[in-house]
C-alpha cells in the first residue's frame, strides 16, 4: 500500500524535524536570554562564512561520513552497531603504528597504508563482536558497547604507555614523519588559484570519504553481497531458504562497518591531528548513528545528513565563542536534532502519512 | 447524528418483527488508496449461523475488524439487536454482545484454561471469586455444548482444537451473544472441525447468533443458514444456503465460472527421483520432530502430504530444501544428499536440481521489501548468467527475465519494479513459482500453493504444477488442504505426529479414510 511520495520520505520528514529542533532550540536560546536569530546567524556565518569555517565543517563531515557508511552498511543487515567510537578509536591506532614505523616519503605512499591499517584495526575490533553475535548469539548492540569501553581504556594505556614520548606530558604518540602529511584544502587548492584558509582542518581525506560513498552504493546494490547483506537483513528466515549462511553475513558486515569506521583515523588522525592523541574520536562514532539513521541508510542522504552535523558542531564552537553560550547549551542543541532526527523520526512521519493518504483518497485515488 | 439513529430506530422497528442480531448499513472503509470496504449492508438474523465467504482480500476481515472494533468505518453505522452502536474499540464491542474467535489465538500460552478464560475480566481485586465463578460456568457449558475443556490444564499443553475451545468459552464468559470466527477450521482435523461445528450448531439452538467467515466452500454448505458472498470489497450476495450451491458460490466469489476440480490426465510414472528412509529430525527442544519416515516418489508424479499443520511437514521440506539438520539417507536419482549440513546447505540442493516453494511466502519465500526482479533470481543468485563476475550483479539480465517470467506467468501487475510485498497474495506465489518451475527442477518441493491465494489463481497454480509433473519432474505436494492434496496428488501419504501414518492412491480412498488418519487412528481407516 503507498504511503507516500518517495521524497517526502527522504526529503520532507526530515526537514519537518530539522525544523521543529530549530525551533525548540530557539525557545531554549530565549530561555537564557539570547536572540535565537543572531544565533542562527552565527552559526551559518561561523560554518560556511568563511574558507576557515567550511574547512572546519568539512572536516567534521568528512569523520561523520565515515562513522555514517559504518553505521549504515550494519543496518542494511538489520545489525545495529553501537561500537564505531571504538573501531575508529583503533583505527587510529592502526594509522598511529604505520606511520611511526615507516620513514614515510610522500603521502602517496603513506595514505594508502594508513586506509589499509585503520580499516584493517577497525574491522579487528569489530571482529570480535561479530563472532560473538554470529556463533554465540551475543547481543551485537551490547558487545559493540563493551567494545567502546574496552577501546577507550585500551587507547589509555597505550597512549600514557608505550606510544607516548618519553619525557612529555601529554598523552599522544610522536608527530609522524613530514612525509604522511596530508594536503590540506589549502594546499590542494592553492594550485587552482583559490585561496583557502590555512588554519581549517579539512584536508584529502574528505575526497577519501566521497569516494567511499560511492563504494558503498556499489556495494550494497550491485554487488552480489550486497544482494546478501540486504536479504538477510530483511529477513533472516528467508534468507536461510536462499542458502544464504547469517553467521558468515553478520561477520563479513561487520568488518566492513568496523574497517568504514576504521578509516575515519585518516581524516582525523593523519590527516588533522598528525600523531595519535587521547580521545581522537570525539563522540564521532556515535553520531554515525544518527547520521546513518537520518540519511536513511542511503549515501546520498549520509552525506547530506554527515553535512548538517558538520555545520552544528562547527556552528556549535562559534555560538560558545561568539555569544557566550555555554557549551551545554550547544550540546542540548545538538541533541535536540539528533533527538528529532533519529529517535522521534515516528511522531512526525504518522502525521505525515495521513496528510497524504487523505489527499490520496481527496483525489480519489 | 442524533437524528440518524432516530430514523435509524424506527426504520429497524418498522422492518420485520424480531430485530437482527445485527445489522450492518453502508460500511465503507478504506486504507490508503484500497477500498477494503465498500458499501456493505448485510443483516444477520438471531439464532442462525451466517457465513461469510470471500476470496483473500475480498474484505472479510476487514468487515469483521470495523464490528469489533479494531478498525474505525469511514461510512456507515452498526445496528446490534436493532439498536444503532458506535463501536470505537473491542471493549465496546464485548459490551455489546459481541465474542470474536481469531484465526491465531490470544491466549497466553503458560496461563491455565481458567486464568485465559478471566484474563481481562477479572472481578474486584481479588482473582479467587472470578476463578470460582469461571469454573462453574465452565462445568455448565461443557456439560451443555460438549465445550468440554480441563479448566486447570496449562495452554500450552492443549492441542489446537482446545485451545479453539478455550477462545470459545473466553467469549461467552464474557456473555457474548453474538460469536464470530474467522476461519475457524484452517489448524483443525476434519474430526475437530466436526466437533466444532456441532459445538456452533448447539450455540446456534441455544439461541447464539454465530458468523463464521470462510473461504471453504463445504463448511459453508455443511453448517451455515445463511450466507454471504464478498468479491472486492463488496457484499455480492446473500443466498439462503438450502438454495444454493458450492458451484454457485464459487461463480459469486471469483465473478466468474470456475473449475473446482483440477483437470489432469493419468501419471506416466518413471523412475525412481527421491527416496527417503528412516528420517529423523530433532529440534532445539529435544523433541523429535520426524520419527523415522520412509517414501519415494518417481519421475512423473506428485506425492502429496496429507496432514494437520504441525505435524512434521514443514521438517520435512526444511531438510530437503538443505536448511535443517536429519539423520537417515535421502537420495536424489541414488545419489545420497548430505544430511548433517556440514557438506551442503539450501545452495546445494539447488544445484542438484531441487526447487523448493516454501510454505511461508512472507518468511521465506520473499524478500516483501525486496522488488519482484530482486526476487525473481532468491536463491538463483549465485547463478553465474545473474553475474558479471564474481562480485558484480548483473541487473539488466535479471531485469530482463523478470519480465519474460512475469508475462508467462501473468503476474499482476507486471512491474519488476514494485516491491513483493504490494503484490496480492495469489501474485506473489506466481512470482515465487516462476522462479522455480523455470529453474526446470528435477524435484519440486512445493507447501501449501495455495494457501492465501484467490480462487483464480488456484486454477493457474494447479495448472502449472500438473505440467511440471506431465514434463516427467517429480512433485512432492504439502497442503494442509485435504481437498487439494486430493485432487492434485496422485499418491498420498499421511502424516501424524512426525509419522506416517499410511500411504494411499488418491483415486483409491477419500476425505473421510484421509481425516481418520490425519487425526492419528489407523485402525478406524484400516477397517
């Protein structure tokens, strides 16, 4: 039975909710006492006013794509995978140890070491938990969880261990050598004649991150495995008729959701940080949920979603910075359109449908 | 609205003396775009068993589902013993008289018969005066309707016709009047069907009003006084049942004439295409599904499975199909298949030329989300013509025969593009059937054909599974429908309890020596 237009479902329903969160936010700014329209301005001046703010945007899109494909892949396998804060933790651990081994000459070099490592740490770490949910029937959504702890703890040690540099303070690995540095906007663009910030983050890797969207696309719809993944996680019985093996499609998926999340470490990792600190992933892995489960699990709709993240929380810094809001206050904000977006996608959507449905029967369809 | 029911009144006292039990006026209802109901009038006079019948889809349960509740009608108003009632909810309905028995029971499975029958209508604070007042009543209507059910027995230690019974005795505790079942006799033996019918039938003498929907032509000639014929949303007719005929009923319901019979000639059998001795299945409880059940079928004919759902059937196509695990030896033209699923699994039998029309079309058969051309190659994706290479999908060749299997087929609408789940129950069979018959098997295992599919599409199935069969291809037949596996199959084999119960030549034994063995009595059918 239809429902509704295709994009009011993609397009429409998630407008309706991006806007109803502005508009909470507002009366939550009013509540303290700030204009919520100089706010906005602010935001969308801070984030895309500026090569600096669109570099900074981008940057945070490029990490929320990543943890976005994670999140995405697993749920076309009906898997929700809670861990992409631990796999892209690991992740950076795998770029960390590649690129302080190696005297790196040229980036060329060292990127596609650095995907290859902080894919194959990523999935390692997701490994496990796969395993246990394919032969063991561990719940996924709680061992994933675990795994963060684990990851975190394990990021801990390391980093005021053995990959810290004897003699300092902070707790982060050497600088890699000048030879992994990543070309940033600024420098990939210079060429061109376009002036791009020189202090913005964003850097290759966003150019990594679109060509992963792409892969993505091909992979679930029109590849064969893909054909699997999607079949499984329709229905698992069905596909047990189709002699499709779960325990070997639950474990595949989750290595190329762990190794998706992975790589988010060559954006923030090499590509920004330029050696491993403590805490790198910054919540990144959890916002993939929100951004998979916005974009409807479609890579179109990932990066649009990864882009409205990227611009709350670049916006998000420059509203601390420029009016004094607190920084809780930015995060309810943030919180708001994750709330609206993600988990109260239903409230929205029922009302929705009965518009249509009665336009449909309106039109006598 | 106040006037309505004014108007409503006195038209109802004005008409014939007694008031009908009910009485429905122009209940339109619509989801969506589908018009699931259109324009329905019917009246069900007190004291008499009104069938209603009608193809899937044709909106019977829908009609059923405004009456007690679940639903709300778009149009329309409901007359109960000649009084106009809203009912927005099923607590309205049950205070209007009105006992509903599902097709799939209620009940909570690890409660006695006599918390199930309180359940929701406990009295006061206290359950002991409830349980006390449920157990007379229990003794009272069992005594009287042969409703005889032990009140202290755990739900799940009943079989399915008591369990019926249980959803029976929860409505007239809750002193319903008028009882509706709907498709009462789909999980029951011929034997339990017969002792349901006569439980109605006392009901009905008592002075119940009973609607019982169907799509089973012989239980609406068998039991019923009056019936009622929906086709598309739409009541056709209403016919005394003294007046009619099964024959006619089925022109009413499908709109046209239609061949009951299935219309085959004589099996040319062949050689011997699967053997199976002493299976036996054992499922994650332990308990032994399969006990040790031998057959064979040939080339060129079609072995159906009689039996009540349940009974080890759906086992039995699951290990053949290469998805559960037996012991004993199967062999496909001599050749043994794995059993243990180490070496094989549903790809495997395939490949050995084993197609398999599941049971359960919505679990198993289909990806419901899927589009038809996504689902027309389940299963067959491996197939290197459905390939560009190892990793690639061949879409467009898939896309391609999508549309050939459609049109030879004649699946409805022919869209490779819509999803599985938009197409009506009789076409998404079409779809799953396309895709194995065309696979040209050796052995077709197919359950329950028909099951959820409009008349129409019975004859065009029946039709195609007979071809396969005259092409010299071996069919083994599971149908819970004792009517089908008689026409369709040539050699029939009962199944009771995981055992096979006896084995008969379709032309040589009938309903009745069936449905003994189908219940598990050997000695009845033997003698």
């Amino acid at each position: 039975m239809k429902k509704m237009p295709r994009w009011a479902d993609v397009a429409l329903i998630p407008i309706l909710n991006l806007l109803i969160a502005f508009i909470i936010s507002g009366l939550v700014l009013l509540a303290i006492g700030k204009d919520p329209w100089a706010a906005l301005g602010t935001m969308i001046d801070g984030s895309f006013g500026s090569s600096r703010g669109v570099g900074y945007t981008l940057y945070y899109t490029t990490n929320f794509i990543f943890t976005g494909l994670a999140m995405g892949i697993a749920s076309h396998a009906r898997m929700f995978n809670i861990g992409g804060e631990g796999q892209a933790a690991l992740g950076g651990l795998g770029v960390a140890l590649i690129l302080l081994a190696v005297p790196w000459p040229h980036w060329t070099l060292a990127l596609p070491a650095a995907i290859l490592f902080g894919g194959l740490f990523g999935a390692a770490w997701a490994f496990i938990p796969a395993y246990l949910q394919a032969k063991r029937g561990s719940h996924i959504v709680i061992t994933t969880i675990m795994f963060n702890f684990i990851a975190a703890s394990l990021m801990g040690y390391l980093l005021t261990g053995v990959l810290k540099v004897p003699g300092k303070m902070a707790a982060e690995t050497a600088k890699f050598p000048e030879g992994a540095h990543l070309p940033t906007f600024h420098e990939m663009l210079a060429p061109f004649g376009i002036e791009f910030s020189k202090h913005a983050p964003a850097n290759l890797s966003f150019l990594v991150a679109l060509l992963c969207l792409y892969v993505f696309w091909i992979l679930v719809w029109r590849t064969r495995l893909g054909y699997n993944i999607r079949a499984f996680g329709e229905s698992e019985s069905a596909a047990v008729y189709a002699g499709i093996n779960p325990a070997k499609i639950i474990i595949i998926t989750m290595l190329i959701s762990g190794a998706f999340a992975g790589l988010m470490a060559i954006n923030n990792v090499m590509g920004e940080a330029e050696r491993l600190i403590h805490n790198a992933v910054e919540g990144a892995g959890f916002i993939g949920i929100a951004v998979a489960l916005m974009g409807r699990n479609h890579p179109i709709g990932i990066f649009l979603a990864a882009l409205l993240f990227g611009f709350l929380w670049q916006g998000g810094a420059e509203l601390q910075f420029e009016h004094q809001i607190p920084r809780e206050m930015v995060t309810v904000i943030q919180a708001l359109v994750i709330l609206l977006t993600g988990a109260l996608d239903n409230m929205v959507r029922r009302p929705v449908e009965k518009l249509f449905i009665m336009r449909y029967k309106a039109k006598g369809l | 609205m106040a006037t309505a029911t004014e108007t409503g009144r006195q038209e109802t006292a004005a008409l014939a003396s007694p008031a009908p039990a009910i009485e429905l006026r122009g209940i339109s209802k619509a989801f969506g775009p589908v018009q699931a109901n259109k324009d329905i009038s019917i009246r069900v006079e007190k004291g008499t068993v009104h069938g209603i019948i009608g193809e899937n889809g044709a909106g019977k349960s829908t009609l059923m589902s405004i009456l007690y509740g679940f639903y709300k009608a778009d149009a329309g108003e409901i007359f109960i013993g000649g009084k106009e009632t809203l009912i927005p909810d099923s607590q309205a309905a049950i205070s209007a008289g009105i006992g509903m028995v599902f097709q799939h029971f209620k009940l909570v499975e690890n409660f006695t018969v006599l918390e199930n029958v309180v359940l929701g209508a406990e009295e006061g604070f206290r359950l002991t005066p409830s349980l006390r007042k449920a157990r007379k009543l229990l003794t009272e209507l069992a005594a009287e309707y042969e409703l005889n059910v032990d009140p202290d027995a755990l739900i799940e230690d009943l079989s399915v016709g008591h369990r019926q019974r249980v959803e029976i005795l929860k409505a007239l505790y809750r002193k319903a009047d008028i009882l509706i079942l709907d498709e009462p006799t789909g999980v029951l033996t011929p034997a339990e069907a017969d002792h349901l019918f006569r439980i109605l039938e006392g009901l009905r003498d008592a002075g119940k009003t009973i609607i019982l929907i169907t799509h089973k032509l012989r239980e609406i000639m068998d039991i019923t006084d009056t019936v009622s014929v929906m086709r598309r949303g739409e009541m056709t007719a209403t016919v005394k049942t003294s007046e009619t005929s099964p024959e006619h009923l089925a022109e009413l319901m499908v709109g046209r004439k239609v061949l009951l019979r299935v219309d085959k000639k004589p099996a040319q059998l062949g050689k011997e295409i699967l053997k199976v001795e002493n299976l036996r299945v054992v499922d994650e409880q332990g308990v032994e599904r399969l006990k040790g059940i031998g057959f064979n079928i040939r080339a060129g004919e079609i072995l159906g499975i009689a039996g009540v759902s349940g009974n080890g059937q759906s086992e039995l196509l699951e290990v053949l199909g290469g998805y559960a695990e037996a012991t004993g030896k199967v062999s496909l033209h001599g050749e043994e298949l794995d059993l243990s699923g180490a070496e094989s699994d549903a790809q495997s039998r395939r490949l050995k030329g084993i197609a398999h029309v599941p049971e359960d079309r919505h679990e198993e058969g289909l990806i419901l989300n899927f589009h038809a051309w996504e689902n027309m190659v389940f299963g067959y994706q491996n197939d290197p013509k459905y390939n560009k290479n190892k990793i690639l999908m061949d879409n467009k060749a898939i896309w391609d025969e999508t549309q050939a299997k459609m049109d030879r087929f004649d699946v409805r609408p022919p869209n490779p593009r819509l999803n599985a789940a938009n197409f009506s129950g009789g076409n998404q069979q079409k779809i799953v059937l396309a895709r194995e018959i065309e696979r040209n098997p050796e052995l077709l295992l197919i359950g329950q054909p028909t099951r959820g599919v409009d008349i129409g599409a019975i004859e065009f199935i029946h039709q195609q599974i007979v071809e396969l069969r005259d092409q010299g291809k071996a069919i083994l037949l599971v149908s819970v429908e004792l009517e089908e596996v008689l026409s369709l199959a040539d050699r029939i084999v009962v199944m009771f309890d995981g055992q096979i119960m006896g084995e008969r030549l379709s032309s040589e034994t009938d309903e009745r020596e069936l449905g003994m063995l189908m219940a598990g009595m050997k000695q009845g059918a033997d003698a």
